[in-house]
C-alpha cells in the first residue's frame, strides 16, 4: 500500500473513533444520553467525583427546564405538569446528595 493511501487511513480510523477523553466530556455534559438514572451516573468508575457532580448539575438544571417548560405550557409530549419531571428531579437530587456523603466518608477515613 502507498504511504499516502496509510496515512488517509489512518487518520480516517483515528477520526471515525472517539477519543476516552472525549467520551468523558459527552458523559458530563449529556448525561442523560449516558445513563438511564442518576445512580447509573454516580456508579461509573471512570468518571472523577468532580465530572460526576458537574454532570448532576447539569442533569438537575435540564431537569428544572424541562418542569418550567411544562408548567408553562409549552408544548412536549403532554401539556400541561409533566410527572416524569418531578420524578427524574428528585432522582438527581438524591444521587447528588448520595455522592456528597460518600465522598466525605470517604475522606474522612482517609484523615484517620
């Protein structure tokens, strides 16, 4: 094979597969596109404690969107209060607040 038609190809092969790195920042910033749950999230090893709480953030302030989108009256699936809504809010909510006291249990035994 020409070095020109390698080169092309490897650059064709390096393109067409995401880098890890940027498969994190996907996961961070479209978590629900990663995750069916919020524990799902926090449960994943390859993202940091920081990645995981920004990518809460983010899930909880969709979340938060979407219910004032809906309570506004803003066409979607259904109109008017979306339950589902309500439910992944809280979900988030606990996740986060389930990774909060893990991570200071977790150094807190390390301080021992």
């Amino acid at each position: 094979m020409p070095p020109l038609a390698v080169v092309l190809l490897c650059s064709l092969n390096e393109a067409a597969m995401p880098s890890a790195a940027q498969s994190k920042v996907d996961k961070v910033e479209h978590p629900q596109s990663y995750y069916d749950t919020p524990d799902q999230l926090i449960e994943d090893r390859a993202l940091s404690l920081d990645e995981k709480i920004k990518a809460l953030k983010i899930w909880e302030q969709d979340a938060r969107q979407m219910l004032t989108a809906s309570g506004e009256g803003m066409p979607g699936s259904e109109e008017g209060i979306d339950p589902g809504c309500h439910h992944m809010l809280g979900q988030v909510e606990r996740a986060r607040d389930k990774l909060q006291r893990s991570s200071k249990s977790v150094s807190s035994r390390g301080s021992e």
